[in-house]
C-alpha cells in the first residue's frame, strides 16, 4: 500500500457547504458584485468539484481546489456575459441643460473610484476574517457568526442553541479572544 | 468588578447589550486596569474591522437548498 504524506488532503463532499460555503460566498460576491448570481456560481463550483472529484491529488487544501474551480466559472460567467453583444447599457441621466453642466465635475469626483482602495482593503479583509473564522470550533463559530455577522438578538441565538445567555457570552469571549489573535497574526 | 467581568461586559457592550450600571462599573475598573483597557482597545478594533469587511453570510435556506442539490447529484453518482 502506498504510504501517504502527512500534508495530504481529503476531499469531503458532505461537509463543502458547512465549511466552505460562506468563504466562497465573499470571495465571489467581491468579483461579481450581486449575490444571486454568486450563489448560482458556487451551486456550479460545488457541482463541478464532485464531478471532478477523482482528478483531485491531495496536493492542496479542499477550499484551494474550491476556489481554483469557482475562479474558472467567475471567468466563464464574465465570458458569457461579453459575449451578449447589443446588451451593453448606458446610461445618462441629464435631460436639462443645468444638470447637463454639472456632468464632467461629477465624473472627475467619482466617490467610487475614489473610494475603490478603501473598497478592496476591506474585501481583504473580509477574506481574512472569513479564513480566521475557520480556527474557531464548530458550534463557536456558528454562535459567533450568528451575533456578530447576522446581528441576531441575543434571546434568539439561545433559544436556537438551547444555551444560557452566560453561556453564550463565555462562547462569544473566548471567540472574540481567538479571532483577535488570529486577525493580528494575519491582519492588523 | 474583576477582570474576567470586566471581559464580558467589554463583550455586550460591542453588541450594545450592556447594561447601563455595568458600563459605569466597567469604566471604573478601566481607570484602574490597564490590561483591561488593552482587550477592550483590541475589542473595539475588532468590531470596526468586522463593520468595515461587510462580512456576508449564505443564508440557512441557501445553505440548505445547496446541501440538497449536492446529496441528489452524490446519489446520481453512486
């Protein structure tokens, strides 16, 4: 039997969407900007990734070999949607003549491309909560995600975990302590 | 107030569930401690940074919906 090496990895379909889910979900909401569509995307990379399951060696993590798939469709996605010539749109807003002069300045003060650095930093960042958030044990994570991320009340989040509100803040501290750490080691 | 309170509260307080009698013990305790007004330095960074990443989530339908189309197509497979 051939010995394996100890950074080899396993491929577990049943757990993709548990684990991997809302990664890919920021990963592709930063490249295609409408949640629809990126939720369609990662249905697709899922999909794919089964069928193409016996292809994978173990040479890298499962969400690298994720996302390696979900880059090719981002890309197919941006191809098809090119490729629908005659649908491009532009649009102007300024029918009169006094809004027709205000025009250019609005254009060279675009607060969006201004702000477009800001905008990606922050993407990052999101990627590298999003990664530290998986050092966190399952349950912790989930609770911690429900009240930081989802803002849920407190109440609700008990009820859904059958835990005590002490309890919950006990989860919350100690996964606020390791989200910190994490996010200096990898971030700040 | 202890620091391991102290913690806790530092805790509801980013979540806006403090009480209003345990945020004046807690800035007590702060005017003293000085680890503890390093963790809630560090806590308060990291609820900006979470506001600034405008983290989403995959709801538990979508999620759900997803389990379902990848059991019918791993049974399709078996």
């Amino acid at each position: 039997m051939k010995s394996l090496s100890p950074s080899t990895h396993y491929l577990n379909p049943n757990l993709w969407v548990d684990k991997h889910s809302d990664y890919l979900f920021n990963y592709t909401i930063i490249r295609v900007s409408d949640p629809e569509i990126a939720k369609d995307l990662i249905s697709e990379t899922f999909l794919a990734g089964l069928k193409s399951k016996g292809n994978f060696k173990g040479k890298a993590s499962e969400r690298t070999w994720l996302i390696a798939i979900l880059k090719r469709k981002i890309i197919d996605y941006y191809r098809k949607v090119n490729s629908k010539k005659g649908k491009s749109e532009v649009r102007i807003n300024y029918f009169d003549k006094e809004s027709e002069i205000n025009w250019l300045e609005e254009k060279v003060s675009d607060p969006y491309l201004k702000n477009a650095e800001d905008r990606i930093k922050n993407q990052e960042l999101g990627l590298a909560i999003s990664a530290c958030l998986d050092t966190l044990k399952e349950k912790q994570a989930q609770i911690f995600i429900r009240k930081t991320i989802d803002q849920i009340e407190t109440e609700t989040i008990c009820k859904e975990f059958n835990i005590s509100a002490s309890n919950l803040w006990v989860i919350i501290h100690r996964a606020r302590k390791e989200m910190a750490r994490c996010l200096k080691e990898n971030w700040f | 107030m202890k620091c391991d309170k102290a913690g806790y509260v530092s805790d509801k307080a980013q979540y806006l569930d403090a009480y209003f009698w345990e945020k004046i013990k807690l800035y007590m305790h702060l005017f003293f401690c000085e680890f503890c007004r390093e963790y809630v330095k560090n806590n308060t960074k990291l609820s900006e940074a979470f506001v600034r990443s405008d983290l989403k989530t995959m709801t538990h339908n979508d999620k759900q919906k997803l389990k379902k189309t990848l059991y019918e197509e791993m049974l399709k497979e078996n």
